[in-house]
C-alpha cells in the first residue's frame, strides 16, 4: 500500500490508482476543501483501490499503522512542511509509524519566492547543503535511514503526477530537493 500524505486535491494517488490496479493508494490531507473536486473520481471511475482519508500529521489514523511500504509527501505545506524539512521527530515518527519495515519514503520540496514568509512562520531553515546534511540525524531518531538528498529539475518535478508539481515545474526556476529514505 502507498500513502500520499498532504494529498492536496489527491491528483497523485488518482493517477496512480489508475496505472497500478493492484496496489491500493490511500491519499491524506488535513484540508478537506481541496479534496472535494478529485475525491469522487475513483468511485466514477470503478477505482477500488484508491481512497481518501482526512487527516494531519499530528493525528494520523491508527487504522493506517503499519500497512504502507511507500509513503510519499511531495510539495508539502503547513505543519507538514515543517515536520519533514525542519523536522519534527515526533512528528517522522508519527510517519514511521504508518510504515511497514523497510518502507520507503519520498519527500519533494521547495521553498521559495512567496513560500518564504510561511517558511519563517514554520521555523524552516534555508533548502541549503548544511542544512540537508544535518537532515539524516532527525530522521534517524524517528526510524529511518536517508538514502539521498538531491535537487530535482523541472523535469523531473514535472514528472510527478501532482497538480502543485505541474504548476512549479512550468513557473519561476527554484529549487526543489527529493530526499529518500528507508524505515528501519
């Protein structure tokens, strides 16, 4: 099972709901609102194998514990943002906890121009190499080990079926880092 977590209008488990029938795709996110225009699309479409849940990061659902071998959080925003980039190990670990042994984790950001101001307000630090190195410390006090750190080019940020994804790829240059990592 795959998570998408910060979901936003949930374009990426949708997509991948389609290409991958198999596997169930459960997409998260606390704002309901951007749910609303995608989230019906699966039952339209026969999909039974993506659904969406409401939820933050502070308190997600204990019924999601321990089933996902992927969770990703591709251009997150709000406390999410800061939990994976500043981070907040308890919050990692809230994340770990829905994790299988060995999982995989997929954290897109980008922080930039008008993103500036939230950043602040989050306490994120600059998207720096010191920064990004100190990075695997907090995410190994939360159960996973950091495969790599690496700037994505638009290309490869458009290549992620995300609405928010598109819209940047195709906008003003920034930066944008995909960190990986393993639960353990």
């Amino acid at each position: 099972m795959s998570i998408d977590l910060g979901t936003g209008d949930g374009r990426l488990p949708h997509t991948l709901g389609r290409l991958s029938p198999e596997r169930l795709f459960v997409g998260v996110d606390a704002n309901v609102a951007g749910l609303r225009q995608r989230s019906g699309r699966p039952a339209r479409e026969r999909l039974t194998n993506v659904i969406y849940v409401r939820a933050s990061v502070e308190v997600l659902p204990r019924e999601l514990a321990g089933v996902a071998d992927r969770v990703t959080v591709v251009l997150p925003w709000g406390s999410l943002l800061g939990a994976v980039i500043r981070p907040s190990v308890p919050a990692l670990a809230g994340i770990r906890a829905l994790c299988q042994p060995e999982a995989t984790v997929c954290v897109v950001v980008s922080v930039a121009g008008r993103d500036l101001g939230e950043a602040d307000r989050l306490g994120v630090p600059p998207l720096d190499g010191r920064h990004l190195d100190d990075l695997a410390a907090g995410y190994a006090a939360a159960g996973f080990t950091v495969t790599s750190v690496r700037r994505l080019d638009f290309d490869q940020l458009a290549a992620w079926p995300s609405t928010w994804a598109r819209r940047l790829a195709y906008g003003q240059p920034r930066p944008v880092i995909q960190l990986d990592a393993r639960a353990f």
